[in-house]
C-alpha cells in the first residue's frame, strides 16, 4: 500500500520523532514511523519492554507530569514531532503545553479531547450538529437517573461522564441493574469523572471502527477496521479494551462509508471549526451500523488500541508525513491511502483473569516468528534484571498479520501464537471470524 503524499521530502526535517504512550498502539505508531528513511531516531516515553525491538526506537524515562522538564529534554533531543498516544495527557492538556512551547504536535488540545473525555458533551455536540447517535440523557444525580429508567420502557445504557479506562459503560439487561449501575456511579466509585451520568437508549448492530487523520480544516481516512470487545469467543462475556482486530472491515461497505463521511465525520469537522476548536489529531469514531444507519457510539481523541497495531502494517513509509501535515495544519487534500493489496489481522495474548484480577511477572518465551508480513507489538511487558521478558499487563502482546486474504492472516497469526508461551496465556480463537470462511485455527 502506497500513500500518496505530495512532495513529502520538502515538507520535511523529521529526524526525531518522540511517541508519548506504553501500549501497543504506541510500539505499531512508533514501528510505522520508522520505516521512513529520513527518520533518525523514535524515542517512546515510556515505551514498553518491547520498544527496544523496533529499529531506531529509544525509550527514555522522563516524567511528563513535569513540564519543565520535559520541555527542557524534547528541546536537548531536537524532537521534530511529537505523537501523543493516550486519552490521559490529552485530556489534561498536554499537547496545548507543547504548541506553545513551538513543538509540532500530532494530537488535539485539551477542547477537541472533550469528544472523548465527557460523554455527556460529545452526545451534545453531536446533538447540535444533527449527527446520527442514540438518545442520550444527561442527569447530575441518582434521583434523576431512577425518575428516567423507571419512565423508559426499555432498559438504558449507563455511562460514566469522564474518563474510566474502558471500565464506566454498563449494559444492562433490566431496570433494576440500570439503578444499580447508576447508584454505583453517584456513590463514588469513579470518582470526579461519574459526577455526571449519561443514560442512554440502547442501539443495536455491528460495530466498527473510522479513523480520520485531520489537520484542523481536512482529513484523510485510515482503512476502517473491526474491534472485537467481548472477552470470549461468538462475542460473549465481559467487554475488555480489545482482543483482536482486523483491517479494512467490508461491513463498511463504499456505500455505507460515504452515508459515514456525509452524515457523520464531516459534520463532526465542520462542527468542530464551528466551535472553534482546531483539532490536530486523529478523531476515533466508534461506530454502530443500525437498522436504519451508522450512529456514533463514542468518539475518542487517540488512536484505537488494537486498531492501530492492525492498520499501521498497512501504512506505507509516508505515514510519518501525514501526521507532520496534520500537526502543521498542512493537509492539502489531495492524499490518498490507496486501496491495500493485503488485508490485516490482529490476535491479542492476555494475561489469565483479564480483564479482571491477574497476575504479572511470567516469563515470555518467543519461538521462531514468520519473518513476513508478521509483527509482534507487546502491550504489557517489562524486563527483569537478567534482561528476561515478563508479562506486565492484563493485554501482554498483540500477534499482527499480514496477507492477500482473512484466510490467510489468521492462519498465520495463529500459527505464529503457538511460538509464544507464558503461563495463563489467553487469546480468543475467533478473531475475524466476521470476515474468515474457515475459523478452524487447528488450535
Ligand atoms: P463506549 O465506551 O461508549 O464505546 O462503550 C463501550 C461499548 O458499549 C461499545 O463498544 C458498545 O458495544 C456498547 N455500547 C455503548 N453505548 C451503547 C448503546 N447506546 N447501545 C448499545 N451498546 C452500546
Ligand atoms: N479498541 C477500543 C479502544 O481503543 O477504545
């Protein structure tokens, strides 16, 4: 897959390139970045243990809740871009401070992360913007909340306001686990970010994954992908962060995607601009695809988590030059990601218990891994003194895999899995299943 990204060398000093995250997303964003020749060195605060696999990356262990510091060492490094991964510093401002500072920074402010760090206010946003979402309540205490589900003749979706790691959305299946999920909420157990509760109608479909690469004013989409949230196999039991993926999904037909970009990631943008906000970043449009359309879900300000490790094999060397034009305000408009001769798949290892209790500190053994078209992203690994890897997450490793069909992939993924080895190694057989005509791993 190739990018065409118009005169890429003159737009261009990006020796250093500095990724701010530990996950596996930052390892796919940091391994995608790389393959540019003209890119020097890719430092990762903090990175993970598996960072320093990846040609020319660099962890350095710098604090960045302090600012002078940190200042003082992207200026020593000569960072020329700054790619800021997680929701967190986002949403505390992180990537304003380094603008003022004069760094070129691939994120948005503080106001474009609201999309992700209230609920209540992107439901608002996308209210005032006429964009397809379900009906939404926004209620600040528990008497409220009980008035609403106790009125509604179906049971509603409960949402923490803020920032809960994954942990504050409950689907409940009766009135009574709605209260419950609400009482929880208003008694604390989020803290400032449930202040808030957002109830809403519960919508149904598939759901998939649109990333929008923007400059402020334009955008370019990423392949879309698909997310597989549910712990275990034909998509039951708990939600986690993500078990797997693949890259591009076909549900998302070319019709559907234009109904997408008219109806939904254009008004976004132009509300956006309306608000005054100018988002340098990607936008993350979770996504359902309902009986009578695509509604949003969520948005998020970052990259997917393991989207990204999925598309970013997909990525060509000028991948790095897009997200310099988005943080210049420099998309011309004309790039094109052109339509991929290969297809992705990615399979995540978790620990045991994930994602609830589990424990840590199992050594990772690796086998003989397929040199082609196959990665390996750690998510939640460190080293111990004997330089030994060791399970440090409740997601330890992505497996990504690259071929002409999902056939293909996941027999190479899965293949590939059977080389990695730690205690309480857990992974869903069926990622893909969507897309794959034989799910028969022979696992
Ligand atoms: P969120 O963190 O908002 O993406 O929610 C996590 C997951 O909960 C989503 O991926 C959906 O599977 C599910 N979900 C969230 N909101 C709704 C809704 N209104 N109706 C049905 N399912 C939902
Ligand atoms: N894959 C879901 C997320 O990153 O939120």
């Amino acid at each position: 897959m190739s990018i065409n990204a118009k005169s890429p060398k003159s737009s261009s000093k990006l020796k250093n390139i500095l990724i701010i995250g530990n996950g596996g997303r930052e390892n796919s964003l940091a391994w995608a970045i790389q393959k540019n020749e003209i890119v020097k060195k890719v430092y990762l605060v903090p990175g993970n243990a598996g960072s320093e696999r990846i040609k020319k990356c660099e962890r350095i262990k710098i604090d960045i809740n302090n600012k002078i510091k940190l200042v003082e060492k992207l200026n020593f490094l000569k960072i020329d871009l700054i790619v800021i991964g997680p929701e967190t510093p986002l949403a505390e401002g992180l990537a304003d401070l380094l603008r003022k500072k004069d760094f070129r920074v691939f994120g948005p402010g503080k106001d474009g992360a609201k999309l992700e760090y209230s609920k209540s206010w992107a439901k608002e946003f996308m209210h005032d913007a006429n964009i397809p979402t379900s009906k939404f309540w926004k209620v600040n205490s528990l008497e409220e909340a009980k008035k609403i589900i106790h009125l509604s003749p179906f049971p509603l979706v409960v949402k923490v306001d803020g920032l809960a790691s994954g942990k504050g959305v409950f689907i409940p299946d009766s009135k009574e686990e709605c209260f419950k999920a609400a009482e929880s909420i208003f008694n604390g157990k989020f803290g400032d970010s449930g202040n808030v509760v957002v109830l809403e109608e519960k919508i149904q479909g598939p759901e998939v994954s649109v990333f929008a690469l923007c400059d402020g004013e334009r955008y370019i989409l990423l392949p879309t992908a698909q997310d597989h949230k549910r712990l275990n196999e034909k998509d039951k039991g708990p939600n986690t962060g993500g078990m797997g993926a693949y890259s591009p999904t076909p549900l998302l037909t070319k019709k559907h995607l234009n109904r997408v970009i008219r109806e939904i990631i254009e008004p976004t943008i132009n509300e956006l601009n309306k608000r005054n906000i100018d988002y340098k970043g990607v936008i993350y449009f979770g996504l359902m695809i309902t009986k009578s359309g695509p509604k949003v879900i969520e948005y998020n300000c970052r990259f997917g988590d393991p989207e990204c490790q999925t598309i970013m094999p997909l990525m060509d060397q000028n991948f790095v030059f897009l997200l310099e034009k988005c943080s210049m305000g420099r998309l011309t408009g004309d790039e094109k990601i052109k339509t991929p001769d290969k297809v992705s798949g990615c399979v995540i290892a978790t620990s045991k218990g994930y994602p609830k209790e589990y424990k840590t500190g199992f050594q990772i053994k690796i086998g003989k891994i397929d040199p082609n078209d196959c990665q390996i992203f750690d998510s939640g690994t460190a080293l111990n003194e004997n330089g030994e890897l060791l399970t440090d997450g409740g997601r330890v490793l992505s497996i990504v895999c690259q071929d002409k069909d999902f056939d293909m992939v996941f027999k190479k993924a899965y293949r590939n899995l059977k080389e990695i080895n730690f205690e309480g190694i857990f992974f869903r057989s069926d990622i893909g299943h969507q897309v794959r005509k034989n799910i028969n791993t022979g696992i």
